[in-house]
C-alpha cells in the first residue's frame, strides 16, 4: 500500500517470501465462520532462547484469550501463537475462560512448547460461545501444515470483514547485519484511536533482549495503532505480538544503531498496516490524516480524537465536503473549559484562523478533498509544542449496512 504519508527508511527492502528464520505458520478452514473460509491459523517460533512482547486493548471489557494471555502466559518469552477469525470469545464467562486455556494447551503440545509460551487470540462477533471442537481440530490441521512460506494462509486466517489481507515483509540492513520483519494485521471495523480494533502478529530473526523487544513494540504501537480510527469503538479483543527468533545471528544491543533503525523499520511496517486497516475501514471510500498541534499533548489527542471519532466530520470525508465547521465544533466539544480560537487547515489551505473563517478558493478546495486521501491540521492557539496524529477514515451507507446485518 502506497501513500505521501509513509516514506520507508532507506535502509528497507520490501520483499516477498518466507517468515524469517525459525518461524513457522498455517492458516486452515475449520467451521468457525459459515462461509467456510480460513478460520484458525497457528504461529510458530522453533528458536528455544525466543524473545517476545505484547499489547492488548485498554478496554474494561476484556475477552477471554486476552486475559489469559495477561496473566497466564510469559509475555516476554512466547514461542507460539494460536488464533481464530469469526468469534471473539467475548463476553462468554468461565466457559469462554476455560476455552481460551485449552486453545492455549493444545497449541502448546502441537508446538512441543510450554502452554505459558503460547499466546492466544481471537475475534469475530462478541457474546457467542467459542465452537472450541472446531478451533481445537483447526490447530491440528494447522501444525500439519506448518511452514515457513505459511505466513499467507496464516493471515487469511485472522480476517473476519476485511476485504483484503494486510501483511508487510521487508529485509533491514542493519550496521550488524541484516535481518528479516514480516507481520501479519486484520482489522476493518471497531477501530477506535484508543488501541485499533485488530490483531497483529510480528516476527523477526534479530536477536533481542526482551525489554528492548518490549521497547520497540511500545513504541511503534503507539505510532501506529494507537493512532487510527474508523468508528471510534474500541475492542474487547486488541493484541498485537512481537516474536524474535534471533535466527539471523545479528544481535541488537540496546540503546545503539541497530536498535534505532529496526525501530525505523518497524515503525514504518507497523504504521503502513495501520494505515491499511483505516483503508479498509468498513464502507470506506476516503481516508485522512488529522495533525493537532497545541502546548499539551494530552489536549492536542483529546482534540485529535474528537475529530476522527465525529460522525459528521467522517460524513463530510466521505462526501468530499470541506466543511470545517464539523472540525471546529468536534475540537469545541472536546475542550470545552475554555475559549477557544483555532486555526484550521485543509489540504494546506488556511480555513479558519483565530477561529474565524478564511477567504479561500472554495472551488479550488472542493477538488482537493475529491481524492483519496485528505489532510487536516489545526493549530490550539499560539503554542505549538506538542503534536498529535491520527488517521482516519469516513462514515458511508455501506458502514451501517455491513454493521445493521453483522450476525444475521
């Protein structure tokens, strides 16, 4: 996926082909959705001394594999990843708590691996019992068909309303070597700026200590992931790993030049999929990139958020309508204490100043918010010293379809 918005660090190569050394992935079909597609897929990491690190969503509402994976699997030392599309195991009590564990256990013994070692994850629709059989038989068609060319089939298997897969590969140069990043995303719908409403999974043969794995993770998340929204609704589900295998013989001593640039690097693959996951926000036709800038930077997100998340600047979006009002009073509602007086910008024409409106070329302007990508800035007052990001995407008829039918 293309856009002005990602530049990749020179020092990266995209690429197709196989997980990086140690990995191992497969993605079957085994009748958890009714459309008969790849619905469990299994991760794999044969490197004993592997390193990992994890998010999870910030919701109060937590589903059944998160919690286990918070507190009973060694988050900095996972070695393998069980998954499945088109349920959540949400909202689903004990019964859903002892299934996680047994996806857990089974992925443990097809992996030859402690069951602490094991992550597991799911999403799809939310109150519903897990068909645990199902999943239990998808992970042993799954170990059978691991390989190290499975990272396809595996990402397939984790879709639930995306229209498209989203997977990056790359080889990074390093000063110490180079080595290899794949990562494996889903994510169309819930996506909320608080944590996406996605999973992914992110593997590299570098050799890492695990807080500087925990580090660059942190980091890159909030970057990425932290910074989108298609409806402003945050998941039960949110998870995104990162497993070094350290295959490729290259170690990445912390605080140095090798850290720095596979920083760069997963920075930039963790936001082109971010990214992705906005483009194919559910019904989206547009997406836009919001800067606010302001002397706090709790305030600038807050201001940030409230504009990705309004309804009526997402409709605007997606009818090409440059209406910065919707913009100016989304920033009004958010903070409210005090007077305000912004400036605002679209497509780099100055719509509002001091918050007052602008002379422009309104003509001019219709035709630059016609394209696929839309850029806003505002400006809280005369300070600038903090910056907040967040990309968005529109509000369409085909959104309300998709979400009025969602489980019937």
């Amino acid at each position: 996926m293309s856009s002005r918005w990602l530049v990749r660090p020179a020092h990266v190569r995209e690429r197709a082909g196989e997980l990086p050394g140690g990995f191992r992935a497969a993605g079957v079909a085994a009748g958890v959705k009714a459309s008969g597609a790849a619905d469990v897929g299994l991760l794999v990491c044969d490197a004993a001394d592997a390193v990992s690190a994890a998010r999870f969503t910030r919701s109060g509402m937590l589903a059944a594999p998160v919690l286990v994976c918070k507190h009973e699997a060694r988050l900095d030392a996972l070695r393998a990843v069980a998954v499945n599309a088109g349920n959540a195991n949400a909202a689903t009590g004990a019964p859903g708590l002892a299934d996680a564990r047994a996806m857990q256990r089974a992925a443990a013994e097809l992996a030859g691996v402690e069951a602490a070692q094991v992550a597991v994850a799911s999403t799809g629709v939310i109150g519903v019992a897990l068909p645990i059989e199902r999943v239990l038989a998808g992970l042993r068609d799954a170990s059978g068909a691991l390989a190290s060319d499975g990272a396809a089939d595996f990402s397939a298997a984790i879709r639930t309303t995306d229209k498209y897969a989203k997977e990056i590969a790359v080889d990074v140069e390093l000063p110490a070597g180079r080595v290899r990043l794949t990562a494996q995303a889903k994510g169309a719908g819930m996506i909320s700026p608080a944590f996406a409403t996605m999973l992914c999974f992110v593997q590299t043969d570098a050799a890492l200590a695990p807080e500087t794995a925990d580090l660059l993770l942190g980091v890159c998340v909030k970057r990425s992931f932290d910074r989108i929204s298609v409806d402003g609704q945050l998941s039960t589900n949110d998870t995104a790993i990162l497993i070094a295998s350290g295959a490729a013989g290259v170690r990445v001593a912390p605080q140095s030049e090798d850290e720095l640039r596979l920083g760069e690097a997963l920075d930039w693959a963790l936001r082109t999929l971010a990214l992705a996951i906005v483009r194919d926000g559910e019904g989206a036709a547009r997406v836009a990139r919001l800067v606010v800038r302001g002397a706090d930077e709790r305030v600038a997100a807050q201001a940030a958020r409230a504009v990705a998340n309004s309804p009526l600047v997402k409709a605007a979006l997606h009818g090409g309508d440059p209406n910065w009002g919707r913009i100016a009073q989304a920033v009004g509602g958010a903070l409210y204490d005090a007077p305000l007086a912004p400036d605002i910008w679209i497509e780099g024409v100055q719509v509002c100043a001091a918050g007052a409106a602008v002379a422009h070329d309104a003509a001019a302007l219709a035709r630059a918010v016609a394209g696929d990508e839309v850029e806003y800035v505002v400006a809280l007052g005369d300070a600038a010293a903090a910056e907040a990001e967040v990309f968005f995407s529109d509000l369409s008829h085909e959104y309300v379809t998709i979400n009025a039918d969602y489980t019937t």
